[in-house]
C-alpha cells in the first residue's frame, strides 16, 4: 500500500514530530508534511501544549506559498487528524477546508476525546490510510499511548550502576559512578519526562535538586516525592529551584504537610493496607493529571516496590567500567528464592555513552506501552 516516496515522507514527519520531544506535554509529539505533485509545500510540528497542531503549521506554511498549495495534496502525519475541539480547533476541519486528496497517518489516535478523524475524512471524500512507520511514531508517544490506553505513565527507571550491578557503596556514597557524558545523557531523558520521581530514602541520603540542568529546556519536570511519613524536610533541595513539587504520603501528619505546603510542595495521602503510599494508584493520578512519561531515580527499595507491584515499563540503566564488590548497594530490592522468579527482561538498545554503557530494557510482558 505503501511506496519507498511514502516512507521518505513519513520519516521526514517524524524527525518533526521529534522536534517537540522536550516541549509537548501533555500533548502528543506530532509532526506533518504536505506533498503535492511530488514536491513538498508544507512542513509543520506540534512545537507547545495550547499551540497549533502540526497539520495547521504545515496548512500555515503551505498557504505562504500559494492560497491553494495544498489544494490535491498529500499529508503525511505521524498521528491521526483530532476530531474534537480541545485549546485549538479539530485538524481534521483544517485538511477539509483545504481540499488535500489524501491523509496517512502513522499512528491511529488513542485518545478517544479526538479519535476517528479518519473516518470524518473518508466521508469527506478524502482518503485516508495510516500504519505507516507506526512503531516508531509509537515509540515517539509511547507515554501518551499509555496514558490514553491504561490510564498511567509510561514509568521509566533510571539507574547508574558498577559493572556488577551495584548502585552505591555500603555508606551510601554514589557520586558519581557514571562519568559526565552520561550524566548529561540522563538529563536529556529527564527532560523529556513529564514528572520526575525519586524517594525518602533517596532524599536522606543525598538531597538531590531533581531537575534538569545538563540541557537547555523550556521547562521543568514536575517532581514527585514517594514518603511514606512525610519526613521530607522543608529545607530539602528539591523544594526550590523553580517547577511544581507532588509529595504522596501514606499517612496523615498535620504539621509535617503544613511545613511542606509552606515551601510550595502538594501533598496527597494514598495509603495502602500497610501504611505505604499505594503505587498504582499513585500512577493513576498522575495520568489524570497528564503524566505522559514518569522519570524514576529512586533507591533500591523503592526500585523493588515499583517492580514488584508492576510499576515499571523500561529501565534506562547506565554502566560504568567499574567494580563495586558485593557490600555495595544493588539495582533493586528484590528477594527471590527460585530462578523462575526472576524479572526477565528484553533489550531494546545497548549504546556507549562516553567511557559508560547505556541500556534500555523493558520487562518481558510489557510491549507498545500496552498491558
């Protein structure tokens, strides 16, 4: 259905789409490419949540050129057209008032508020197919396509580990494991992320700013702490420094959340049966707040809670060329008593960054940021 020229333009869409990777949220990355007569007479990206869709920057350009451009034309899009009114009007319309002969959208719409502008197409005369480069305009979305679908993030764990697996000496003493440019590497995914999060233990042992510094980026993640018994303290540095801070206790404390809502912090209380924050429930409220993607750097037992209660869709793991020995801290908490136990994983990269190694990996039941 689909020819080398389809494929040339669909990649094009993408490395737009690619463009709003820091900046989208909650939206969708979204890119378009307008074709007619072989020759493209409009590119366009989705650039900020509340701005214009990719197609209408594309419709935009392409009328720059020419009232009729894209009079006949061919969009190229990486996600299908949204049917609904949301902050800007439905794309579908725009294509529509343009009179293009055709749509290919890479990825169908998950979101049901804006799904079916193919079929709004169609019954406008306009063809409409899609499926083309989907996975990898999924992979560009794969936290919205989890939002839209499970209702939660895309929760993907960091961890910065020796050679053998170890996260931190026995003291506690971690900085730095990793050299600079996987450090600066880690902050490129922490700027992507709509949310970062990190726990109790983690802020005890090194109060961590939990921000993105490395890159440049028009923004700051939301942070988000994991403490149990509100111990936070109110002078803990990732209370400052600028982006909005969520705190999930799993009981209540007058005067503790009082301190922390006085230096700006959120608190909600989510307890589970034993007095701990309850994970899932967690990651739901954050997807209806608009989570797309969670950046985790948390300690060892936060790490084993998320993974035990089927929290975690990827792990972002750097590996430095070094040994730690067996009394340094590990990855992840977990107590396993049988091999068939274990959390088998599939790799979908092994990178050099700098002197380290970058490995992405997702748990072996989770595909295309579906349960």
């Amino acid at each position: 259905m689909f020819d080398d020229v389809d494929r040339d333009h669909m990649r094009r869409a993408l490395e737009l789409a690619a463009r709003g990777l820091y900046t989208t949220s909650p939206n969708p990355r979204v890119g378009c490419v307008l074709v007619r007569d072989g020759r493209v007479v409009g590119e366009g990206w989705h650039e900020k949540a509340g701005g214009l869709h990719a197609e209408a920057h594309a419709l935009e350009a392409a009328g720059r050129l020419a009232p009729d451009a894209a009079r006949g034309a061919t969009a190229y899009v990486t996600l299908e057209p949204c049917n609904h009114h949301g902050r800007t009007p439905p794309c579908v319309d725009a294509l529509i008032r343009a009179d293009v002969a055709r749509v290919v959208a890479a990825l169908r719409d998950p979101n049901p508020e804006a799904a079916r502008g193919g079929e709004r197409l169609a019954a406008a005369g306009i063809r409409f197919e899609h499926g083309l480069l989907e996975d990898e305009a999924r992979e560009l979305n794969i936290g919205f396509v989890s939002r839209m679908t499970r209702g939660r993030p895309w929760v993907r764990m960091k961890i910065a580990a020796s050679l053998d697996g170890r996260t931190a000496l026995a003291n506690g003493q971690s900085q730095w494991i990793t050299g600079a440019e996987a450090r600066a590497d880690g902050h490129r995914w922490r700027a992507r992320a709509c949310a970062l999060l990190t726990g109790i233990g983690t802020l005890k042992a090194d109060d961590p700013q939990l921000n993105v510094r490395e890159v440049q980026t028009t923004r700051q993640p939301l942070r988000v702490i994991v403490d149990s018994r509100m111990e936070t303290p109110p002078g803990a540095k990732i209370l400052s420094g600028g982006g909005g801070v969520l705190l999930f206790a799993g009981a209540e404390n007058a005067a503790a959340r009082a301190a922390l809502e006085a230096r700006g912090a959120e608190v909600l209380v989510l307890p589970n049966a034993g007095g701990k924050v309850e994970l899932p429930a967690m990651l739901a409220e954050l997807g209806r707040r608009g989570i797309n993607e969670l950046h985790v750097e948390a300690g060892v037992k936060l790490n084993g809670s998320l993974l035990r209660e089927g929290c975690v869709d990827e792990f972002l793991i750097y590996l430095a060329p070094s040994l730690l020995g067996d009394a340094a801290q590990g990855m992840v908490a977990l107590a396993l008593d049988a091999l068939e136990a274990r959390v088998s994983l599939q790799w979908q990269s092994v990178e050099r960054v700098g002197a380290d190694l970058r490995i992405l990996a997702r748990p072996a039941t989770t595909t295309k940021g579906n349960d």
